[in-house]
C-alpha cells in the first residue's frame, strides 16, 4: 500500500475518521463514527455535475476546484485549526477518488499524517455486507417470541442489564416493528445505514456467548434484515414470553402512550389496516381514535389484529417456537419484566 493510503481494515487505527462527501451523502449511511467536512456541499455538487454534463470535464474541474479548496481552507482554519502535529485522520469520499485525494494532499502539505481509504465509502460498503454475510451464522442467537405487547424488547433491555449479551433490532432500525411502531422522535435509518449499524453491533458480540434477539418478520418498518441474518433467526432457539392479555393491554397503552397525543398520525396507520380489516372494523377504529380511548382501541388491536397475524406467522417463521421453554407472566410492569429478565438467565444462562 502506497504511503498516505489505508486499508478497510485499518480504520480502527486513526485518530478520526473524515467523510468529504456532501451531507446528503453522509445522511444516508457513513463508516461508523466519522464526521463530516465535506469538499462540495449539495448545490455545489450538483453544479459540478451540471457543467461536467452540459460543458466539458475541464470546466467542470476548473469550477469545482475552486469550490474544493475553499471548502478545505475553511475546514483547516475552523475545525482543524486545534489539532495536534501528531493528529493522524483518515479521509474518504465514494471510491477514493478526487474529493478525498484532494483533502488528503493538502493535510500531509501541512504536515498531518493524514491517509486516503483506499476504495472510499465503495470498500467500506463491500466490507459491511461481506462482514455480516461471514458473522450472523457465527452467532449463538437465542429468539425471544411473543404476541404483540409482551414486552419483549423491554426484556431484551432487562437481559442487557443483567449482563447478557443482546442484538435489539427494533433499536438500530428505530421503530418498533408493528402497525404502530414508528417513533415520534426518531426517524428510521437508511437500508445502507440499518445494515453499517448492525454490522457494527454483530461485530463486538462474542461469538462463544448466546445473543438474545426479539424475533421479527423480515421487515421492521421500512427496513429489511438482510438474507443472512434473517436465516440465523429463522433457525435459532426459541424462548416463548405468555403473558396475559390484560397485562399485554396495559403494557401497549404504556409504552405507546404517544399516539394519544398525535391522533393523526394514529387515524393513519389505522388507514395502512385498509387491506387487512373490514371497512366497518376501521371506521369503529377511527372513532375510538378520535375520542382517544386507547384502551378499547388497543384491545381490539390485539384481539383481531396483532394476535391473529401472530398465530399464523411466529409457527411457520421460526420452527424452534414449538419446543420452546415458556415464561407466563401477568405482570409486565418494569419490576416483572426484571424478574422474566432473571428467569430466563437462572433457565438459560447467557
């Protein structure tokens, strides 16, 4: 490897990471941990573009080159204008080309050991699915299952706290899986950014540990559990979670407590059930929305809804929940999800 030019595989070794690309580019997925200093912001890109297509690859340089090596100067004399002689980063952009090229050359005239990653944000993608292709099957992943509102992510949290190693999925993904799961203060990810996320987390798992996962369908929002993940999940052991259905209503109106501030959004996803329930099903819905009686409505959720859509998926998804050791509750309150937390540990050590 030529000097001032690193490797994937040596990411772990500078002092920072650096994306040059635009902020756009960086929003929909980055090497974990880098921060962004781009050389073209969005407009000044697409100009580039524009001017590459319409004029001439030379105009296009000319014109872009000026923008770069102001965006750099104003990088150097703000954010780096702190940084220690003996600060090494690695710079990047989409393949390694010119915008991370131009960045690095001018820090190593300064005088910084600054490196170029060889391949950009291209390598590092290649990274991220060969990655989680060769570690999800390493995995010793135990599946917690249960109908909708058994609390299990909370008792995935529970288990994390007693020590136990866990992979949360509706976490990275930022939503909790159902109908209902979108979050109200976070966006989702990307499907790039969902996948370097979760290659980070399967990457600092110890393969010789069990790993306790939520089971879940394919998709979690609009993200999708990669190939290689999902058949590890479909083939792991099964823990059964069988609480009550007045402590699964209680435990959906707590932790979804959000919806009744913004009906709109809840009168939309009862919307997205369109195909699923009959006309006269969502409009008793809609109206049970609209007077904010969470209780009746989330009923009705788990009895014809959540619980029907459980029955005929969680058998033929995961095959391991037939033999599965079962934990009954009717407390899901955060001290009896503790106490399920240490049950399944004292049955099944992690």
């Amino acid at each position: 490897m030529q000097k001032g030019v690193a490797t994937v595989a040596q990411l772990e070794t500078f002092d920072e990471i650096i994306d040059v690309r635009t902020p756009a580019e960086f929003a929909e997925d980055h090497v974990p941990g880098a921060i962004n200093l781009p050389v073209l912001d969005n407009e000044q890109r697409i100009v580039v573009g524009t001017i590459y297509k319409q004029k001439s690859a030379f105009e296009a340089r000319r014109i872009g080159g000026a923008m770069v090596a102001e965006n750099i100067a104003r990088h150097v004399s703000g954010y780096m204008q702190d940084k220690p002689r003996s600060w090494r980063p690695l710079v990047y952009c989409w393949r390694g080309g010119q915008r991370s090229g131009s960045f690095v050359t001018w820090l190593r005239l300064i005088g910084w050991d600054a490196h170029q990653l060889a391949g950009g944000y291209k390598q590092f993608r290649h990274l991220v699915i060969e990655q989680i292709e060769a570690l999800a099957p390493q995995l010793q992943l135990r599946m917690i299952c249960g109908a909708t509102g058994s609390g299990k992510t909370r008792i995935l949290e529970a288990l994390a706290r007693h020590g136990a190693q866990v992979l949360d999925l509706e976490d990275i993904a930022a939503h909790k899986g159902s109908v209902l799961g979108a979050l109200p203060d976070r966006p989702q990810p990307t499907q790039k950014g969902f996948e370097t996320t979760l290659y980070d987390r399967i990457r600092k798992l110890d393969p010789a540990r069990p790993v306790f996962v939520e089971a879940e369908s394919r998709k979690i929002g609009r993200t999708h559990i990669p190939e290689p993940l999902i058949g590890a999940m479909r083939a792991a052991p099964c823990i059964r979670i069988e609480a009550e259905r007045d402590a699964r209503l209680s435990f959906l109106i707590r932790d979804y407590a959000y919806l009744g501030d913004d009906i709109p959004t809840l009168l939309q996803n009862i919307e997205r059930l369109r195909s699923l329930q009959s006309n006269e099903t969502l409009a008793r819905w809609r109206q049970l929305a609209e007077r904010g009686d969470l209780p009746t409505l989330f009923g009705e959720f788990i009895d014809l809804h959540y619980d029907p859509l459980y029955r005929r998926s969680q058998g033929g998804n995961f095959p391991g929940l037939i033999d599965a050791p079962a934990f009954e509750t009717g407390d899901l309150s955060p001290a009896g999800i503790d106490l399920l937390a240490q049950q399944i540990l004292a049955r099944l050590p992690g």
